[in-house]
C-alpha cells in the first residue's frame, strides 16, 4: 500500500478526479469481494460494518496521507467512491468546498 | 484538565472479593427462537457473532441474578452485610416494576441496613464505571465508611436475546466488594477514565408503552450510523482514551501485560484489537463463546476468567475498555494483587 506524503491528493500520483474514483472503487471491489461501482451506495446495501468501516477509513488516511476527524464523519463522504473522491480531494487541498456538489457535505 | 489531575491523585480502589451467579443452563444461539423471524443475512449476521451459547435462566430476574452474586461476594470475603458502608446497584435493563427500588429491595434482603444505597446506570455495559467512580468518591470521602458493594443483574430487556447487529444477550450476575487499598487486594483500580457523546443517546432502544413484552426488540435506528461513524469515533475516541489513562499514570503500553473488553460479539473484540493495535486477553473470546454479552458485567468477568487461567500474574498491570452505543467509552487501570482463591469465574 503506498502512502501519502503530506502533498494533496492529485498532487501524489498527478491523478484526476476519475482515476482517483477508480482507484477507491478498485479497493472497495476487493475489500467487500464483489463488484462495486462509482456510484454504488454500499451503506445502502448492507455492505457495511465496523471492520469494514475501520479498514475503508484506515485506507482512505494512508494512501491519501489525511486524517479523518470525528467532524469528517458525514456518512454522505463515504457512502461511494465518488464521493469519497470528493472528500479526498476536499481534505487534501485539490478541491475547496464550493466546488463540491451539493449533498456532500 | 485539572479536574482529571484531581481525580487521577484519589486513592485507589481495592477490589476485595468478586461474586457471581452465572446459570448452569444455556440457549444455542442457533436454535434462538427469534432467528425464525429473521431474514437470511440478519440471521447470518447473528450466527457469525461467535457466540455459541448464551447463560440463561427464565426463571431468575435480573434482581435475583444481582441477589445472588452480592451474597457470594459478601460470602467470599466473610463479611457481614450489616457492616456495609454502601450498596450501589446498577440498574437493570429493564426493572420488574416502576416506581420500586431494586437497590432498597437489596438492602433489605441481605440485610444492609447501615448502608447507602443507591443506583447508577444510563451507559449501557460502560455503567459499571459510574458504579466504581461513585464507589472511589464515597471512600475517599468519609474515612469512616466501610466496604462498597456494587452488584449487577445482567439480562436481556425483551424476550428476544438477539440484539441485531450487535451481541446475545446472556443472563449473569456479579457483585464487587470494595475498599480502601490494602497488600492482601486481589485486583486493585488504580484510574478510570470515562467519556460520553450524547448524540447517540437513542441508537439503540426498546419501545414497550404501547406494547406487549412479547413484542419488545432492542432496536437501532441508524444502523449505519452505528457501523460507521459511531465505529469510526469509538477508534479515535479508545485510542485517546487508552493514551490519556496510560500516560497520566507514567505508564506506556508495554507497560500493560493485558486488555480486556467487554463481550459484544469476535467482530467488535477484532476492531478493538485493530483500532488500538492489542491483542485482548483470550479470556475474552472464551466468554464471548460460552457465555454471550452480560452487559456492565463483562470486563471483570474476563478479567476474572484471566486470573483463573493464568492469563496474568501478581504485579501485572491491565486496561480494561468499555464501549456503549449510548454512546460511552471507559477505560480502567488495574493492577494485579496476591490471589487468594477469592476471585475467579465462579
């Protein structure tokens, strides 16, 4: 698994949005061993419990070198990896708040 | 923060005898009446808990079960009830009776006249810490008091054992005779730290005014709210609340030769293990297995389970954490006294 260095998240990998979604989707098809799309409510699904959620979040704060807070501990964040995306790049510095879609925050 | 350098200078609290009634007879799990009614995942999700078999005992209340073990201890340390300082009961899931006291009910049956009585409670498997934290005050307080007792009656609220996602239910009762600190203490409590978010006061709860106790559930309103972020702020919340404890007390973890948790379900003991990167002591997923959740009884319950098998020895030093979707988190500093034969799991 490679970690951050303290720059954002594009910066790190000179990733785009998408290729960053496709690499949380990629993580999330292997944890949960079933196919999972960038839009795939996976709390909705019953995916979810606190393994689970421990090793999503332990993953999200190494690869992108952030740490999630209480504060961070919106469910709409995580709930798919497109936005988790958002919020990754929202903690990292590659996306300020305003330009977040509505319903992330 | 000098309110936590008041607290951490008190004295601590010797734990003098450790009584139970733990019943001869248990559920399987698998044959739970309630799974019938369950769909196949929330029937999985129960099966792979791992526990096999829960304490249980419908004739015996939750009273009883706290009877039953405040009389052992007070046997096992040969001490009158009439010369107890003070009762402290915690309280039940779900009482027999409003309005009633199951702690004067207490008092009267064993015969603890001269002492103060009350009930703790409100943080689910946490709230044995409220009963030590009011116990260590008494002490420290009127030098003339004499031992605490603390007894428990675990048992489910509802019929249905099956907390979904949670744990099963047990029945099982303990009681905790304290004093003041002395060399011959089998376990003595060096520091308790306690936190609550009230946020998550209602996660979990039991409607039942306008319903049978046929149909009570323990039921939660969020549960991905539980999964998740409940989960998420119990990693950050133990990790600072271990952190806190130790090192207001000098120590480190390798200072700790044990951890005990309380038993919800292998899931939960492993994301304790995970979050806070220890192994638990194996007592717990023994009890886990046989024994299912007894709520605020868990952790010395383990701890005694630990002592029996030689888990930890005379002089060692051990964490014990407490989690409660209330939400509540504890965590206490023990230290490992001569054994005598007055603890143990029986």
């Amino acid at each position: 698994m490679s970690h951050g260095t303290g720059e954002t998240a594009g910066e790190i990998t000179g990733e785009t949005a998408e290729e960053i979604t496709g690499e949380i989707t990629r993580f999330l098809t292997d944890a949960l061993r079933r196919p999972v799309g960038p839009d795939d409510d996976y709390f909705e699904l019953g995916l979810v419990d606190s393994l689970f959620a421990l090793e999503l979040v332990t993953y999200v704060e190494q690869r992108f070198d952030l740490t999630v807070e209480v504060e961070d501990l919106d469910l709409d964040s995580f709930r798919t990896a497109r936005r988790l995306t958002a919020f990754v790049r929202r903690k990292t510095g590659a996306e300020t708040p305003d330009r977040t879609r509505a319903g992330d925050r | 923060m000098s309110a936590e350098v008041t607290f951490h200078t008190a004295a601590p609290v010797a734990v003098e005898a450790v009584g139970r009634h733990l019943p001869d007879r248990t559920h399987t799990v698998a044959e739970l009446p309630e799974l019938a009614g369950l769909s196949e995942a929330d029937r999985l999700t129960c099966l792979n808990l791992g526990i096999e078999t829960v304490l249980a005992d419908d004739g015996l209340t939750s009273y009883d079960l706290a009877e039953r073990a405040a009389r052992a201890a007070l046997d096992r340390a040969g001490l009158p009830a009439a010369s107890l300082g003070a009762l402290i009961v915690i309280e039940p899931r779900a009482p027999e009776t409003l309005i009633s006291s199951d702690a004067t009910r207490l008092q009267h049956a064993l015969g603890a006249d001269a002492a103060t009585v009350f009930t703790v409670g409100g943080l689910g498997c946490v709230s044995v810490t409220p009963a030590l934290l009011a116990a260590r005050g008494l002490l420290a307080a009127d030098p003339s008091l004499g031992h605490v007792l603390v007894a428990h009656g675990s048992k489910p609220a509802g019929g249905a054992r099956y907390r979904h996602p949670v744990t099963v239910n047990g029945d099982g009762g303990q009681a905790l005779l304290l004093t003041r600190p002395h060399p011959a203490a089998p376990i003595r409590v060096l520091d308790l730290v306690q936190r609550t978010d009230g946020r998550y006061w209602d996660l979990f709860r039991l409607e039942y005014r306008d319903r049978p106790t046929a149909r009570w559930r323990e039921e939660c309103r969020d549960l991905p709210g539980y999964s998740f972020r409940l989960a998420m702020e119990t990693r950050n919340r133990l990790g600072a609340l271990v952190d806190e404890l130790l090192s207001r007390n000098g120590l480190t973890r390798a200072d700790i030769a044990g951890y005990a948790s309380q038993n919800l379900s292998a899931g939960g003991l492993a994301f304790t293990e995970e979050t806070l990167e220890i192994g638990l002591l194996p007592s717990c997923r023994e009890n886990l297995r046989r024994f299912g959740h007894l709520g605020p009884n868990d952790v010395f319950l383990n701890l005694g389970t630990a002592l029996a098998g030689r888990e930890l020895a005379e002089g060692d030093l051990a964490v014990l954490l407490n989690v409660s979707p209330v939400a509540a988190w504890s965590a206490l500093l023990v230290e490992i006294g001569p054994q005598h034969g007055r603890e143990g799991t029986a």
